[in-house]
C-alpha cells in the first residue's frame, strides 16, 4: 500500500513533465529590410537631397498593437495567436523598419528619431491601420495598410500624402512568413514613397 502511495505522485511529476515538454514554445517575429538592389536604387533617386528627415513615433490601431500577431479567417473576426509574438509593439518595430530603410536607401543627409540628433528638415509620420495574416482557405496573406505624412518642419505645411493597402500571398501556409511578406510589403511601398517624395523635393 505505501508503495502505490509513493508511486502515485511519481507518476503524476512524470505526466506534467511530459505535457510541459511536449507544449508548443513561443516564437518572436520581427522585420527584416533587405539591402537595397542597384536597380531598386534607381527607382528612389536621381540624386541626394541633402535633406535631414526625423521618423516619428508610428501611431497604430489599437487592436493591432498587441506583441500577439493577428490573424483573421473572415471579415467579422479577428484572433491573436496564442505562441506567436512580435519581439516588439508593431509601432515600433515599423518605425524601425522605416528607419532602416531610409538609412539604407541613403537619399537624405541624416535619418533620426529625436530632435536631440539635427535639426530635420521634414517630419515623417506613420499610421498602421492593418497588420494581421489574413486566411482564406488554402490561401494565406500578409495584410498591411498604412498611410503615411511628409511635412515641411519649418513651414509645418504636408508636403505629400501616401496610402497603401496591399496583401501579398504567403509562400506556405506558415505565421513564419508573415514578418517576411509585411518586410517586402513595407520596402515596396517605401520605395513609391520616397520616389514620389523626391520627385518634390529636388528640382
């Protein structure tokens, strides 16, 4: 009898053991920016500008700024996963990749985030209205939408408006290649934008 007794709570220590081992770990995701190709360089400039830009704080919707990355099966429901996290708020984790950008593109003189750092010569200021994975079926999406303000920080006037809303299909059917697809959605649009940008700035 007294063995049973010790058995039991052997055995239990043994199944936790084996559940806790055996539950799915959490993932954290971020953006990644590729090195900007020849060919993609010319698409964004004909020269330098000169110009100091500052990246604001990105403002995002609440319900999209969550470490949970968002998926959706509908158009009536969303859903967080439960193991799957951004390393950062997607805030700050787009202003980063923003900021990577610009740097890498190297059309301004200096890319900051605070005024301690120059005095810039255009604010640029960021919304994030959709970031999720978006399921139909056999197919998978990265879904962003994001609209984007350049003003002249002397004259506090907007000097260009940019919105975008883009999926791009998932190469399989993984929250993996999310933060892959949002990255190439992001340097895309990033490229439009600043094309655009300096078609205005530069005579």
């Amino acid at each position: 009898m007294k063995k049973t007794l010790l058995f039991l709570p052997i055995l239990t220590l043994i199944l936790l053991t084996g559940c806790i081992s055996s539950s799915p770990g959490k993932k954290y995701f971020q953006l990644h920016i590729d090195d900007i190709r020849p060919d993609e360089q010319k698409q964004v400039m004909a020269e330098k500008s000169g110009k100091i830009i500052l990246v604001e704080n990105v403002d995002v919707e609440d319900v999209y700024n969550d470490y949970r990355i968002v998926y959706r099966t509908s158009p009536y429901q969303l859903n967080y996963y439960s193991y799957n996290f951004w390393i950062k708020r997607p805030g700050k984790i787009i202003r980063d990749a923003i900021f990577t950008y610009l740097t890498k593109a190297n059309i301004f003189k200096k890319v900051i985030f605070h005024f301690a750092e120059g005095d810039p010569d255009y604010l640029l200021k960021a919304r994030v209205d959709v970031l999720e994975e978006y399921d139909l079926k056999q197919l998978w999406y990265a879904h962003l939408k994001m609209e984007f303000e350049i003003i002249d920080f002397k004259s506090g006037n907007t000097l260009m408006f940019y919105r975008f809303d883009k999926r791009k299909r998932l190469s399989e059917r993984r929250v993996e290649r999310v933060p892959v697809a949002v990255s190439k959605i992001l340097k895309e649009e990033l490229t439009i934008l600043c094309a655009q940008l300096l078609a205005k700035i530069i005579r």
